[in-house]
C-alpha cells in the first residue's frame, strides 16, 4: 500500500507528488484550451466525472449506450473501490478544471478576450 518509511515510501510519495502535479497540469490546460475556444467557463468541470468515468471504468464507450446498466454497474464499483492514491490523484484533475474556469473568468474580466 502507502508507506513513508524507508526509500520504497520515499519513491511512493515522489511519484503521487508527480502524478497530482501532472493531472492537475494536463486538466487545467485541456479546460483553459476548451474554455477558450467553446467560451463555456464551467464546462470542463462538470464533464470531468464523465471522462474519469470512462478513464476508471472496465467498459467501452458503446456499452454505456448498448449495455447500459452493466457499464453503468461495474464502473460504479470500480470507483468505489478506488484507492485513497487514486482518489488524491483524481481529485487534483478536478481541481485543475475549476481553477481553470477561475483564470478563465479573471483573465476575460481584466479585458482579454480570447478566441
């Protein structure tokens, strides 16, 4: 699991510091970009559930639509069996597309338009 003592949980706590890092960047830059061009603040917030949906879950993206309720079901309990890791990680690409919505919404308030 998760353990700080000795170097393997010195090198378990460098790779979740890059993996929060990497997924809050990545999120911000794919929200700031859809901001700009959709000129929708908030959009990427509220799809970002979805897209973590199809990142966790075990099902294609046509079974959501052919077999609903099995997708819908197994990726429910894969998300709920995630570990706290995961969920630290997860919850940082969250945080990047909510931050972005915040730029997005002080940059056009200071004047710049964008696209």
């Amino acid at each position: 699991m998760f353990y700080i003592n000795g170097m393997e949980g010195d090198i378990v706590l460098i790779q979740l510091i890059v993996s929060v890092l990497l997924y809050f960047v990545i999120f911000f830059g794919i929200a700031f970009i859809l901001n700009m061009l959709l000129r929708r603040t908030w959009l990427m917030a509220i799809l970002y559930p979805f897209v973590i949906s199809l990142i966790v879950g075990d099902s294609s993206f046509s079974e959501y639509f052919t077999n609903t309720g099995e997708a819908f079901s197994s990726t429910f309990t894969k998300m709920t069996s995630l570990a706290p890791v995961d969920i630290i990680i997860l919850s940082s690409g969250l945080v990047g597309t909510i931050v972005s919505g915040f730029v997005i919404k002080f940059l056009r308030k200071s004047g710049y338009q964008m696209f």
